[in-house]
C-alpha cells in the first residue's frame, strides 16, 4: 500500500470488503463485488469529512501555477493555491507534465487534512502530442478499431503526462457546418455518432490502467443546435429531436461506462443545461443509471446569470447544485456559496454527498486512492510520449479517413514515375495547420506537410507555388479577421508552376484554427482568395486535383462542376502529409464516406440526409409547380451526402434480399445485398443499411442508418454482406415518450452512400 494518509477508510474498506464478500450472496460477480467495495469506500471517505471539504472536491480549477515558479502570494493563483492546500479543490484543468502534476497532487496528498488526491483533466481530444486527425475527420474512416486505437494512443500520451481524464468524447450530432466544432464530433448522424462514442470511450477508458484515462462525454445537451450556427447561441429544439437525435450518443456512452459527463453552455426549453434536472437528475442520474459525475463547462455556472436564469453566481450555484452539475469548472461558484447554501437550507446536503461520491468513486475508479501518483512516472512519461507505434497508429487512422470526392478522368492515383507535379496553396507546405483546433499539447509544425509527403516518394519532379496566405498568425485566441487574406501576388509564380506540370495538387481550405470552439463561419466557402486562385490556376491547366483541408463540410460546387479530382483531407494530424501523399499514390485505396452532407450553397444549411418527409411533395404530387418545398435558385439535394466516398475500386450492388417479408416482437429478419469489385484494384467499401418508418406514432425521418459493415473486397471479388433487422432496430422515442418499436410498414435500403435507392420492403407485427 503506497497511499500512506487514511488509513482509517483504507482499513475500513478492506474490513468491509471481507464483510461483503462474507455476505449470503454467494453468486455475487468479481466485478460486483469490486463495485460494492468502491461504493464502501467512497462512504468511508465521505463519513471523514466536513461540508468544506465535500464543496472542495466539487471545485474544478484551471491551471495556476507553473511548479518551476515561485508560490503564487498575490491574486486568482494564491486564492487557487491556498485552497488547494485546504483541500477544497477536487480537480484541476491544463495542468500538464509529470513534474507538475506531482508537484500539486503532492500538495494535495501531503498538505491537506484528508489528503484527497486531485483528478487532473485536460482537453485531449484528438491527440495529445502525436495528433490524430479531428474526430469529424476519424468518424469518415468508419472504421472503430483504428478509432478506437486513435483513442488509446490520445490516453496512453496524456496519462504518461500525469493526466487522468481527458475532455472527450463530444458526441454532438451536428447538422450545421457553420458551427466551428462540427470538427470535434462524428458528424450528423445519431448511429454513426453513438458508435463512434463508444470506440473512443473504450480507447480512452480501456481497463483502466496506467495508460488509461476517464472519458468525459459532453456537451450535454444540445449543444451543436445553436441557432444559426453560431457558437454559444441559442438552442431551441424538440423533444422529438432532443431523444431520437441528440440523445442516443449519450446514452451508449453512458452505457459503454463512460466516467463523467460535461453539461453545455446552451439552454434547453428556457432552462441552461448547466441547471437543468431534467437532463442531470431525471434523464442521465435516475433513468439511463449513470454512476459518474457531471462536470459544468467552462464557467457555464456563472453563465446562468447572462442567460438570465439566475440573479447572481450564487443562485446559480444554487441551481446547478440542485439540477445535479456536480463539479464547478472555474465559476467558482460552489467554493464561494455552496456551504452557505446548504446551512440556508437551500441545497440538501444529501445533495452535495450524491455529488461528492460520485467524484470519489470516479478518483477509486481511476486508482487514484491506492496511488495518486499513479500517473506521475518520469521515466515512463519519457519512453511514452511520441512512440514510432503511435505514429503508425495515427498514420494508419489518417489515411481511413480521406474521401475521395471526385476522380473523373482517373487522374488518381498519380503515376509515380517521369511526371512534373506542381503542388500549389500555403496549406500544402503548413506543418501545423493539420494539427487541427484542438492540439493544445503539440507543438507547432510538429505535422508532416503535403509537400513533405510528396516528396518522399522521388519518381516525379515537383515544383511548389504558394499561390496566396490563408491565414496569419498562429495565437489560439486570435479573431478571425484574418480569414479575409486578400493579398494575390503569388498567383503569377502559381500560374507558371501550372503551366509546366502534367498535374497540379492544389492544396486548399481552411487553417487548423479556422475551424473549433469560437470558430462560427457564416460562409463556408474556400477563405480569402483560394477560389479565385483555383480559378485562376485552372484557366492555366484543369489537371488539377483539388486536396481540400478542412475542419468542416465546404460549399465547392464551382470545384465539384469543373475539376477532374477532388479529396477530402481534412485536418489529418502529426502524419498528414504521409496519409494523403499514400491516397494520392495509390498506396492506401481510400475508403472513407462523409460523417455529414456537403452543402451547395450556405442557404441549405443545416442540410442533413435524415430529415423527415414534408407534406410537399406529397405521395404523387407533381414538382413542376411552386407549391411544394423547394428552392426556386437551387436543388434541394446535398453536393455530396452523408455516407458519400469513392474508391480506385469500383463497387457494384445487387440482389438485395430479405429472409422474410415480416418479423414479430421476438423475431427478425435478415437483409442481404451482394457487393462487386468490379475493378482491378483490391478496395475496401462501407456497405451501409437505412430504413424508413413509412408511418408512426410521430413522423420519421426518410431515411436512418441502422447498421453498416467496412468490408475488403478483393478485386473481382463479389461479397454477400448481411445484417439483421429486429424490433431493436426500429425503436425509436415515440409519441408515448419512451423507446419503443411501432408496428407498421417499413422500407430497408442498402448502398455504400445515404443516398441509395436500392430498397425491399419489411412489416412489423407485435
Ligand atoms: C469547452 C469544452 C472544454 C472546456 C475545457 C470549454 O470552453 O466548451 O468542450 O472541454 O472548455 O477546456
């Protein structure tokens, strides 16, 4: 027993341990019974302490104290820092290091009367020091493993780093691309998104080891729906919405035991998630049986009073204490008023126990009582950070995660010998712009370029033309200003490059920060002057391959008319340049379909594949007239949809069947299609299965994805690929607001893109 302090609950623990396991209830599980131990001890602690000590592990601050420094003596930092020698912090944020995170917990652990081990979180969300690509661009791969790998590589950094909880999974469905974080999620698609939660919840959490971290799933709830996209703003949606698309993410999260939650900045029916009961008490605590903790946002506490749901700081502690946020991130709300609540009788202290046993049996989760330096190991933090493993790791997921958009004149994969190239945009000689927003740990040009790509492979002769900036300046706080770069007088060198080449790589999108919290776009074309340099570049020589990197869905229709070849590269992370030049060879066959629709145009937006059938058009309705839901300047489908990707292979569907024309309340179907490689290339392919609740208690949408299978297909090769349908699959939250499947007449739909028309029809009878 390394943990020196407590011995009274360490004991304690053990004795009741024996007593538990001494218990009638000899059929009791290992994992039971280590569960009913945790829960024993959390009580032991809890009984030790006094209600300053139970606010304190509700406190969260963000780093105040660089350890190499003196001891902060004046303002927020020595307030921070006489409160964590108190014992009234519980967790702290942006400390990161083994150095300083020792330094503190020591404080914590050696100085405190109870001595508590702090958790300490951090936003590793999609990479620590080795970055992966942004999690929009991983949900493209459609591939868990090398997702969930991605996660485990993330956790394995940051917990050598003295980390113990990371920020992440967000699992915001997002339909708006003109909200910066769509980059941070798995795109528009409840299922999509559900799934992809728990693959990283797994890679995060694993068993809980020394290179494991806690997940945090966030932002609870309905973050992503601001009005008009614009971050922080506005959320007004449906219960309709709110449970058959925004939920079901956060539930298999929960379920896959996810450690903590984070609330959001966004109100929901009037009510700011931070002090809502619904969501908090109701929904997450009482019906779903979630064990973890909710942390707040970034002073969302304090926020309340700007949304005007609270008159001061210390009636939304009030609220949010009730609603059961039980961690304060940096309001400090509940350090300043929370006792003082309880003793007024406005917050039970039942209330504040339920809070702190929660955090503490997340702390006992994580090991963190046995040894609180459990994390804190230098030499392991030295071996660890930026492993060759876990650089192939992030290659490996960056190059599932390209989509080919367009490949018209078979201009890809490139001839790897006896070819001029020319790579044109700043973008494609940017080491830092893949690191994407959220990269907080890596350091600057850490990436490996397009043009560094390229250039590994020696066959071909490439010249580079900047062509013009995309972005200046670097700070992560700066205003977006500089997303109007007007400067043109690069367009001459990028011209000449052109004319010289058989093909031009244009390298083109949006900076790494561009894109993320804060980061709203009311325009989602290419920024600054990158079209009229496309254009410009093209008049020159049209073999262009345009390689987008983004951190959202683009409007480039005048792209998508005019240019042979299109990929989408996102922001891929530390291996970038290796991922696309392998695409671009041909080395890696792309297989990635898009997590969210790309737009034609801003009006669109949000534009979604599952939206729900109008009364106009109606069943045989003609669309030659005006009256029915449309746009007079413009179609109403997608550039490219949801599920949406080529490959240098070529993949033909047939022979859809089912096993049955209708299944029971305890019976099920089966759906198989068979898939054709019918080129010469070996290829991977995402078969993907919708369908559609032709009526129901509330209105369905046309389309939802149910299932899908990453599948290789060698060349030549035909594959029959099926799935099971059961009333699972067609639950959904009804008009009796619960999970439940309808009896009725469904469609199934099998294709490699959301937009298939390939369909048989089911019924379900219970
Ligand atoms: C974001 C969260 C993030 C937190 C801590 C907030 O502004 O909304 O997603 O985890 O900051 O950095």
């Amino acid at each position: 027993m390394k943990y020196k302090k407590l011995p009274f609950y360490v004991v304690a623990s053990g004795l009741l341990l024996v007593l538990a396991c001494s218990t009638p209830k000899q059929n009791i599980t290992a994992v039971n019974s280590k569960e009913i131990s945790i829960d024993r001890k959390v009580d032991s602690v809890l009984a030790l302490m006094t209600l300053e000590e139970k606010v304190g592990q509700m406190n969260q601050y963000n780093g105040f104290w660089e350890v190499t420094g003196p001891v902060p003596e004046e303002g927020t930092a020595a307030l921070k820092y006489e409160h964590l020698k108190k014992g009234w912090v519980g967790s702290m944020l942006n400390v990161k290091g083994v150095k300083d995170v020792r330094a503190l917990q020591k404080i914590a652990v050696e100085e405190t009367r109870l001595g508590i081990p702090v958790i300490f979180g951090f936003d590793v969300i999609h990479g620590y020091k080795t970055i992966s690509p942004v999690p929009l661009a991983e949900a493209a791969s459609w591939d868990m493993e090398a997702i969930e790998r991605s996660a485990q590589i993330a956790a394995a950094e940051a917990a050598a780093s003295g980390l113990n909880w990371t920020f992440a999974p967000m699992v915001d469905v997002s339909r708006d691309a003109r909200w910066g974080r769509v980059m941070e999620g798995a795109g528009e698609d409840p299922y999509l998104n559900s799934r992809i939660a728990v693959a990283r919840v797994h890679g995060f959490q694993g068993n809980f080891g020394e290179f494991n971290v806690a997940a945090c799933v966030k932002h609870f709830a309905g973050y992503s729906f601001a009005e008009s996209g614009r971050d922080y703003n506005t959320v007004d949606v449906s219960n309709n919405t709110l449970h058959n698309i925004i939920l079901p993410p956060f539930k298999a999260a929960s379920d896959a035991g996810a450690l903590t939650f984070m609330n959001s900045f966004n109100e929901l029916e009037g009510i700011p998630a931070t002090g809502n009961p619904y969501l908090q008490r109701t929904l997450l605590k009482e019906d779903w049986g979630f064990k973890g903790f909710v942390v707040s946002d970034w002073g969302s506490m304090g926020e309340m009073v700007s949304h005007g749901y609270a008159k001061d700081l210390k009636e939304s502690a009030e609220r949010a204490a009730n609603a059961g946020s039980d961690m304060d991130m940096e309001s400090y709300g509940y350090i300043t008023h929370l006792a003082k609540l309880v003793n007024e009788g406005k917050v039970s202290e039942d209330k504040i126990d339920d809070a702190v046993r929660r955090i503490l049996r997340v702390k006992f989760m994580l090991g963190l009582f046995e040894d609180p330096y459990k994390y804190c190991n230098e030499a392991r933090e030295l071996e660890t950070i930026g492993k060759k493993e876990f650089q192939e790791g992030v290659l490996d997921v960056a190059k599932k995660s390209i989509v080919l958009l367009k490949n018209d004149k078979n201009l890809l994969p490139l001839k790897k010998q006896g070819q001029k190239i020319a790579v044109i945009g700043a973008l494609a000689n940017d080491k830092t712009s893949p690191l994407g927003s959220w990269r907080i740990a890596a350091d600057d040009g850490t990436a490996i370029s397009v043009l560094e790509g390229l250039q590994n492979y020696k066959g071909n002769q490439i010249t580079y033309a900047k062509g013009a900036d995309v972005a200046v300046g670097k700070t992560v706080f700066a205003s977006e200003t500089r997303i109007n770069m007007t400067d043109k007088s690069g367009f001459g060198e990028a011209v000449t490059a052109a004319k010289g080449a058989d093909v031009v790589i244009m390298v083109l999108g949006e900076h790494g920060l561009q894109t993320g919290e804060g980061r709203s776009r009311s325009e989602l074309g290419l920024p600054g002057v990158q079209q009229e340099l496309l254009e410009t570049v093209y008049k020159a020589n049209p073999n262009i391959v345009l390689v987008l990197t983004n951190g959202r869905p683009l409007t480039i229709p005048w792209a998508a008319e005019n240019l042979p070849a299109i990929v989408e590269a996102w922001h891929l992370g530390t291996q970038s340049g290796n991922a696309i030049a392998q695409v671009l060879y041909g080395d890696y066959n792309p297989s990635g379909k898009l997590p969210m629709s790309f737009p034609r145009s801003v009006g669109q937006v949000p534009i979604y594949y599952n939206h729900k059938s109008t009364g106009r058009p109606g069943n045989g309705q003609p669309t030659e007239s005006v009256f029915w839901s449309h746009y007079i300047d413009q179609d109403n489908s997608p550039l490219y949809p949801f599920g949406y990707g080529l490959s240098y292979s070529k993949f033909e569907y047939s022979n859809l069947k089912t096993s049955a024309a209708s299944f029971g309340k305890d019976s099920k179907i089966t759906v198989s299609v068979d898939v054709k490689n019918s080129s010469n290339v070996d290829g991977k392919e995402v078969v993907q299965l919708y369908i559609h609740d032709l009526f129901a208690s509330v209105t369905r949408p046309v389309k939802e994805l149910k299932n899908f299978e990453l599948t290789e297909i060698k060349a030549g090769e035909t594959k029959t690929v099926t799935f099971t349908i059961d009333s699972k699959t067609i639950e959904f939250y009804t008009a009796n607001n619960k999970w439940e499947a309808e009896p009725g007449d469904f469609k199934v739909f099998i294709g490699g893109s959301s937009d298939t028309k390939m369909e048989a029809p089911f019924s379900y009878t219970n």
